[in-house]
C-alpha cells in the first residue's frame, strides 16, 4: 500500500478505536496494539511532513463529547502525554529537553517528578471559593463532558476544600476503579447474570478491566449508580488558579493539593537525574502488582514550573513531561485451538492454544480459559482473533474475543464429553462451576497426582518433577504416590542421564521427606478442595492423620479454617477403601503421621491476625508467620478489616500497607515485633 493509502487507513483505524475507548468505553483492542498504530502513523508522517493534517490523530488529543452529558470548555486545555517506551525513548526525551533548555539558555541540572500513571479517566474538577461546582471529562482536551453529579458521589473527592482555598482552583487527576471494588463488579454482574438467565432474561457483559469498568462507571446516567461501584481519584495537576499565588514547583503544588485535603498519590518521588528515573521506572515494572489499583506506566515531569512554561506543548502534549509505558499486559493474537487438560483431581481445564504473542514480559502461546461457563460467556472460538492478558506471574488467561474481526461462519466451540487422556466420561456435578474426569486410573491424573505429591509445599521431593514422574510411569516404576517410597533405585541408575550421584540425590530427597510436617503430606494427598492453609488447620487442628480420618464431618467443619464443603470432600476421601489403603502404605513407609507440637509460649496473640510485610530482621517470612501461630494468633497473606496488625519490616508490599491505611488496621515497625508477640498488643508509639 502506498504511504497515502496506508495513512489514511491509519487514521480510519485510530479515529474508530477512540470513538470506542474514549465515547463509548468499550475498546477493542489492548492498549499496546493501540500504540503500534499510533507510531506507525507518526512515523510516516514524519517521513511524509505534507501530508500531515490538522485533523489527523497525531494532532488531536481524546475523543468528541457524549451528547448525554452538557459540555464543558476547560479553562485549562487539558492535554495528553506522549510515550516512550523504554529507555531509550525516555533517555532521548531527556536529552531534547536539555538540548531545549540550552537553545534558551536554561543550562542546569533539571529536577524530576515522577509519578504513577493510573489507569482510569481523566477528570478536571473546579473549585469556586472552596466548593465543587464542576467536574468535568477531559473530551477532546478544549471541550469535556459535564459529570458533576456523579463525581460527587465519589468519596475520595472533597466537596468542600479546607481552609485557605483559592477563589478559582482547577484540579486534574485520574478516577478509577480498584481492584477489589473491579472483583466485587465482576462477581455481582455473574449473579445478576444467574438470575436474569433463571428468569429468562439476558445478562450484560462481565467487566473485563478495571479501567474500562470505571470510566462506564462515571458515565452513568443515574448516580446512585456510581456511587454504589466504588470509583476512587488521585489529583496529579494544577489547571487554573485564581486568588493565590502558584506553587513554584510541581511537587510544592501537589503538596498544596495535599494540605487543601485533596488525594495525592503517596508513590511520588522528586529525582535529580535520569538514571535515578529509570530506578524508578525498573522498581514499578516489578511491584506494579503490589498495589490495589492498576497502572499502566510512570508520568515523568520537570519539577520547575517556569522550565515547564519556557519548554511549552506541541498541539497535543506538553514537552515538559512523557509517560514511560510498562510492559503491555494485554495484546491481541489469534485464537488457533481450544484444548483440554485433566489436572491432578480430575478437573478438566480449557485452554487456548495461542498464536504465539509477547505479553507481560514473555512470549505467550497458551493461556488459561478457566472452565466450560467462562468459555461460553467469552463466547471464544478457533480462529477468533482474541484479547490475551498476561499480568506479572499470572497464568496468561484469554480475555475475549475481537468480535469485528471475526470470520463469517465461525462455529461455537463445544465442550468435550471424553476425558481426553483416558477416553472416560467427564462429568460436572451440580452446584459446580468445574467439569471432571471421574477415571481414578486416569493416566493424566495419576501423573499430576504423584507430581504434585513431590512437589513444593507438599512432600517437596526434589528431582521428582513432572518430566521424572512420566518417565517412572512409562517404566512401570511408579503407579501412586505411596511408590515413590519404595523406587526401583538400581533401574534409575542405568537410565540415561542418571548416574550415582544423581540417585543418591534423589534417595536423600525421598527419604528426608518423610518427616515433612503433617500438614504437607495432607496436601500431597491430592484431596479435592483442599489447600495448603487447610492442610495446616487440619493438622494443628486434630494432632494426626488417624484422627483426621476417623473424624466426622461435623468433627471436620468444627475446625476453625475448614469449611463444610472442604470437610465433605476430606470425609469422602478418607472414606474410600482404597484411599485408606493407600494412605496406610504410607504410614507403613515412614513418613510423618503427627502435628505439630502444641506451644508452650503464651497464647498472647489467641484468635488475631497479624500480618507480616517486608523483611523483618531476625526472621524469615516464614518464622515471622510462625512465631506469630505459635502464639496462638493467625498470619495470613492479606490484610482485611479483621485483621488485628500488620508488622512492617523492609521494603514491604505497597498494596498491604495502602489496604491497611484505608482499614484503619494499626501497623507495626519490625522493630517491635518482638514485643507484640511478647504482649500480645500493639506497641506504644509503634502502631499508626
């Protein structure tokens, strides 16, 4: 295609795809593959300067307004923010900005503010003598969309600033959704969609992103609505001031913004040199996932408003500031197959066989589809051009399809009734979201069984992975778990690759795994619903494996940590005959049948929950969470309104100690974990 046609077709491309993130909410396509056509079109514009056009998407900023909702002309123009994407990028922005300054002669050392790029809607609030009066989208940068009423139900917005306020204050910043109110979204949408299916209605779509979710949100047309969904905002800019001196710097303006008791992201830092950024940067890229709230990037600016007003805007975005974009999470791909795969209980697991596609710092050509509902729900089918997302160490799961870019007459994919490893039936109970295979021979559930059983936190039997496992399968060595205690070593050392130092290896792993606490084995037992935290409760709970299985189910369920449903599947399984012989093979092997000793240290922390974050000196995360069990208390992974402290120790989880904040759960410098445990309440001066 000639670079005429292809611009052309660019543009077409772009201005729908805006049409349906910033108008309707609802994009097609991830952000990434978004930013690939952008640069595409800039790209060829540069080389074709004459064909650049006031109107092309390189040259504007957003989208129209919504007709449902009164415009609003700013009178600040609110501007968007180029992209670099990686550090190259972002070094050749810091160097045209010194090259800049120089021409006008600025020379000096430049100061930075970086910030985090919340992925939500941009928003301008006006505040006239203190009060809100305006709250408006940012639209097409000159002309937003009027949703005053709806952001006011936002709790995070002050309605009323505190005292000192300006005559006129303009305030720019993000609305997004966190993630925990996205989660309750999502599973309240399912249910609703349950009871319209039982009623013969029609449901609506599941929300797929937090930002998408937020931004529908917003634009609701009753604001009880929005109030209800949870939206919460950060204020990242000053647009118009009247009746007050402006700050001199971007960081002494959000402090300002602070003590006039607007939200300002506490993740901010003030650097003095580009390499102090790309730290920045680096540290993001790993612990994006830390935070209760999703972003996309980190927005770099020069500190000093003067340098930011000499360096001035192009047509669409300030030449004082870039967002460095983090790795894409989501990219489109085509869908070449869906498959199944039996796991160790027998679940049977769809998944899409991928073209592959780079997501999330790794190139993807499998992701999870969940179970059979979310199949039908997605309603993807081989050869749809589909969503992948991939975040952090997440499986990569398939979001959806690319509906426009569907191929006429593309068949449902269909559920399979055959297991496809062993042919039997599979089978999905009632009450159930997961479709199984009901063979206890199967030859895929046997080899995740016994894999799991070697695996970490079970009986943790290193050189006994899933490659180790198939191969003592396929040679008859190995056929449930029990016989991993009574290996065939002398035909493993002729096998290729083995040799005596390999087995001799193996041996100490297997024979020092019999004295694994109690609670792994019971998770190596591969018992349907039960995890490595009831494993635990189980065996501190009951004190053996005989008296586990000899328990009733009211016996099970007593135990605090172990549900009805989890209690019913350990009865049952203990209450099949081969099952139990099984398990006496093990008993008779060796390993450990006893849990673990009651304590004898005070029970100062009898029934609460203390969170552990960061590294505490002294201990593991591991004996930190232990020592805080042996005194009775609970340690679990997440911090809820239960929760009784929370121990801060070096480089902590951002998203605990923000969730923390907003509970009101104290927090404890390592410093005075001895003492908490040791007394069983919060240290003076050590909570907050």
């Amino acid at each position: 295609m000639d670079p005429v046609g292809r611009i052309d077709d660019l543009r077409e491309q772009i201005r729908g795809h805006d049409r349906r993130y910033y108008q309707l909410d609802a994009p097609t396509i991830p952000d990434a593959d978004y930013d690939a056509l952008v640069r595409e079109l800039r790209s060829l514009e540069v080389q074709h300067p004459d064909l650049i056009t006031p109107d092309s998407p390189t040259q504007t900023v957003g989208g129209p307004v919504l007709t449902q909702f009164s415009p609003v002309t700013h009178a600040v123009r609110m501007m968007s923010l180029d992209n670099a994407m990686d550090r190259d990028e972002l070094r050749a922005w810091g160097e045209r900005t010194d090259r800049r300054l120089a021409s006008l002669g600025l020379d000096g050392t430049v100061r930075y503010v970086c910030e985090l790029k919340i992925d939500g809607l941009a928003m301008s609030l006006r505040y006239e003598d203190g009060d809100l009066v305006q709250a408006a989208t940012r639209g097409d940068g000159r002309t937003g969309e009027d949703v005053t009423a709806n952001v006011s139900t936002i709790s995070d917005i002050p309605t009323r600033l505190g005292a000192h306020a300006p005559t006129v204050l303009e305030v720019r910043g993000e609305v997004y959704l966190p993630l925990e109110a996205f989660r309750r979204l999502q599973e309240q949408t399912v249910a609703d969609n349950a009871a319209a299916d039982a009623a013969g209605r029609k449901g609506r779509p599941v929300p797929v992103n937090p930002r998408n979710a937020g931004a529908g949100s917003l634009r609701q047309k009753d604001p009880t609505v929005t109030a209800s969904r949870g939206l919460s905002f950060w204020a990242y800019q000053l647009g118009q001031v009247v009746g007050a001196d402006t700050p001199p710097t971007h960081s002494a303006a959000l402090d300002w913004l602070r003590t006039l008791g607007l939200p300002v992201n506490p993740e901010t830092r003030i650097l003095d040199s580009l390499d102090e950024v790309y730290d920045f940067c680096d540290h993001w890229v790993e612990h994006r996932h830390d935070l209760p709230y999703e972003i996309d990037g980190v927005v770099v600016k020069v500190d000093d408003l003067s340098v930011q007003s000499a360096l001035g805007s192009t047509s669409k975005a300030p030449r004082w500031a870039i967002a460095y974009k983090l790795p894409p999470e989501e990219r489109t791909t085509t869908l070449l197959d869906i498959q199944v795969s039996i796991g160790r209980t027998g679940k049977a697991t769809p998944f899409a066989v991928l073209e592959p596609v780079f997501v999330g710092g790794s190139t993807v050509g499998l992701a999870t589809l969940h179970n059979q509902d979310q199949v039908r729900l997605k309603d993807v089918r081989p050869g749809d051009t589909v969503i992948v997302r991939k975040a952090g160490d997440v499986i990569p799961e398939v979001v959806g399809p690319v509906l426009e870019l569907r191929p006429d007459g593309l068949a449902e994919w269909a559920f399979p009734t055959e297991c496809p490893s062993c042919g039997g039936p599979l089978v999905r109970s009632e009450g159930e979201a997961q479709t199984r295979c009901v063979n206890p021979d199967c030859p895929q559930k046997v080899l995740a069984r016994i894999a799991h059983f070697g695996s970490r936190g079970a009986m943790d039997i290193e050189g006994l992975g899933e490659q180790q496992v198939q191969l003592f399968l396929e040679l008859g060595l190995l056929h449930d778990v029990a016989d991993v205690y009574s290996l065939d070593y002398e035909r493993i050392r002729e096998l290729p690759r083995y040799g005596d130092t390999s087995v001799r290896n193996l041996r100490a792993a297997v024979e020092a795994s019999k004295s694994r606490p109690l609670a792994n084995l019971l998770f190596g037992l591969n018992i349907t619903h039960l995890g490595q935290a009831g494993g635990e409760a189980l065996a501190e709970g009951l004190g053996s494996l005989p008296a586990i299985m000899d328990a009733s189910v009211d016996d099970l369920a007593a135990v605090d940590g172990v549900g009805p449903v989890v209690a019913a599947s350990i009865h049952d399984f203990f209450g099949d005959p081969a099952n139990r012989r099984l398990v006496q093979r093990l008993i008779d092997a060796g390993v450990n049948i006893q849990g673990p000793e009651r304590s004898v240290l005070p029970q100062t922390l009898s029934g609460r929950s203390v969170v552990v974050t960061g590294s505490v000196p002294g201990h593991s995360r591991e004996s930190a969470e232990a020592a805080v069990k042996a005194r009775g208390g609970k340690s679990p992974g997440s911090v809820s309104k239960k929760t009784f402290a929370v121990v801060v120790g070096d480089d902590p989880g951002a998203s605990k100690v923000t969730k923390a904040e907003s509970l009101g759960v104290p927090m404890v410098s390592a410093a005075l974990f001895e003492e908490l445990l040791e007394t069983g309440e919060i240290p003076t001066g050590g909570g907050s």
